[in-house]
C-alpha cells in the first residue's frame, strides 16, 4: 500500500514539474519575444547585407529606387518550391520595369542552395542568411513569407503562405516604381 501511494507521489510530482516547466518556457518565450519589434507596413525596411551563391554581396538600401520582393524561404518548403518557377516569370517580365527579387534563404548550406536553385533554372538573385539574423530582424516566423519594399525603401505589403502567379504579378506592379 506505501509503495502504492509513493509511486502515485512520485507520478503528480513528475507531472508538476513539466507542467511548470511548460508554463516557465511559455511565460519566457512570450517576454523576449515582446522584445522584438514586430514590422509593420509603412515601416522603413531593415537593410541587410547578405551574399548570393556566385559571391556577391546584397545590400538592401543599395536597391532604392527600385520595387524589391524579398521572400524568405527554404529548400524543404514545398509552398516556396511551388512559388519559385511563377517567380521566375514575373522575374523575367519586371526586372528591367525596376523591380527587384531577393530571394532570403534561412541557414541552409551553400551547395544546398546552389543545387536547388540550379535544378529549377532561377535567374533573381539568392542569398542566405546563415546566421538567421535577417530572419530575426524582420521576425519571420512562417515559410514563405514575403515582403514587398517600395521605391523608398518602406515595406508596402507583408504576405504570408503561398502566392499565385497572379499574386505576385499584382505584388510587382504594386512596387514597381512610378
């Protein structure tokens, strides 16, 4: 009977301890988080410098002036995998009308990357953020995830899920500089 009622002591105390555990990691999770400025349209863009699979490096400010559709992605995205070929098309018809992709991969391997990007032919410009610190500072959570930056350098639109080609036909013309 003792062993009874130590084992049932030892159990809810076992249950205790993760509940509070889950409740800690929760409460803390929610007071950094409030740390981070949640972007928002109208806000001015974070520039970044990050480097493309050919070496080249990125500078977000370098492009005012100009429309740029950032999208954050990843290789095992399957929404980012379907996006990327209307991308390109949208790519190949706004590119000289002033509008600009930059394709934000999260932390994944260069050859990783340059793989993928080559299988599916994609000629915009794709760079990683290997340390997620692009990632952080516009606080994207979900893949994909795109932002469209006008002229100016202000964030327009914050889309997040998957696009069709009309969608991102909209979104180009919408940033496409007057």
């Amino acid at each position: 009977m003792a062993t009874k009622k130590k084992n049932r002591f030892f159990m809810r105390t076992a249950i205790l301890l993760v509940l509070a555990g889950a409740i800690g990691f929760t409460l803390y999770n929610n007071a950094t988080k409030e740390n981070r400025e949640v972007l928002q349209v109208g806000d001015p863009a974070p520039d970044f410098k990050l480097t493309d699979l050919n070496g080249e490096e990125h500078q977000l400010s370098d492009y005012k002036g100009q429309g740029v559709f950032v999208n954050f992605w990843g290789t095992w995205c399957k929404p980012c995998e379907k996006e990327f070929p209307l991308m390109e098309r949208q790519y190949q018809v706004y590119k000289d009308q002033g509008v600009q992709i930059l394709a934000v991969n999260i932390a994944q391997s260069d050859f990783e990357v340059k793989q993928y990007a080559e299988q599916r032919d994609l000629t915009f410009p794709i760079v990683i953020d290997k340390n997620k610190s692009v990632m952080e500072a516009y606080n994207i959570i979900p893949l994909p995830t795109t932002l469209l930056v006008n002229a100016e350098g202000n964030i327009e639109k914050i889309i997040t899920g998957e696009m069709s080609e009309e969608d991102i036909q909209s979104y180009m013309e919408q940033i496409k500089p007057i």
